[in-house]
C-alpha cells in the first residue's frame, strides 16, 4: 500500500524481508502466498525477477541495508507488521522477527504499537470485506 515511494534498491531489499517474514514461523498460508503477490506487483517487480528472489537465499543484512531514510524504514516495517497478521495467525517466531526489524530500523516502540493497531484494523477490515463479497 505504501510501497511504491521506496527506491528500488530499497523495493529489492523489502522483498527479501518479506520472504523473511513469511519463512519465520517455518509455515507459509495461503494468505501471505497471496499478500506476497499483492506486494510484487505494488514494488513493480516482474514475475522472473521474483522467482529468482524467491529461490535465492534472502540476505537480512543485505535487505535492512537498503534502506537509508527513517521514512523508508517506517514504510518497510509497517507493510511487514501487515503481512505478519495477514492470515489471522500471529505466531511467536513472526514476532521474534519484527522485533529484529524495529531494532535495525530503530522503530520506537510507540511507533510499532501504532503499526500492530493499524495492521489489525486492517486484517478486520478485509475480512469484513470477503464477508460482503460471499453474502
């Protein structure tokens, strides 16, 4: 959603954190297959470019230092707390992840409450969404 002002080195750097993300509590839903997707086609990444970043082994010191401005680090980690809550499960490792993220970025705490608050809006907002789709 907020993806599109980031720079391209910075786009190649959250696909591997998002990569990351959805490897971290070793189960990869349905849903974060299909948010993954939304996310390549918001960075403008083509099909084989994400192929070959899905089947190399993602850096997370390679993909953090892409990111050279708070702005975009903020940016980053909010569309990763989206993506952790996407399928409705918020697992222990995922957790253990994002707290990795906030500390190489140096998201302040208050800044992360709002981010968790925001993606669990989301997360019900999309919900109520598919329910009116199937009514």
């Amino acid at each position: 959603m907020f993806l599109d002002h980031l720079t391209p080195r910075e786009k190649e750097g959250f696909l591997e954190l998002a990569l990351l993300a959805i490897r971290a509590d070793n189960t990869i839903s349905d849903e974060e297959v299909q948010q993954v997707e939304e996310l390549r086609l918001e960075l403008g990444i083509d099909e084989a470019t994400f192929v070959a970043a899905v089947k190399r082994q993602p850096s997370y010191e390679r993909a953090v230092a892409a990111f050279t401005t708070q702005e975009a680090k903020r940016r980053a980690f909010l569309e990763l707390v989206a993506l952790t809550f996407v399928d409705g499960e918020y697992d222990p490792a995922e957790n253990a992840f994002l707290q990795k993220v906030q500390a190489s970025f140096q998201v302040p705490d208050g800044v992360r409450d709002r981010c968790f608050a925001w993606a669990l809006q989301m997360v019900k907002l999309r919900d109520e969404a598919l329910a009116i789709m199937v009514d």
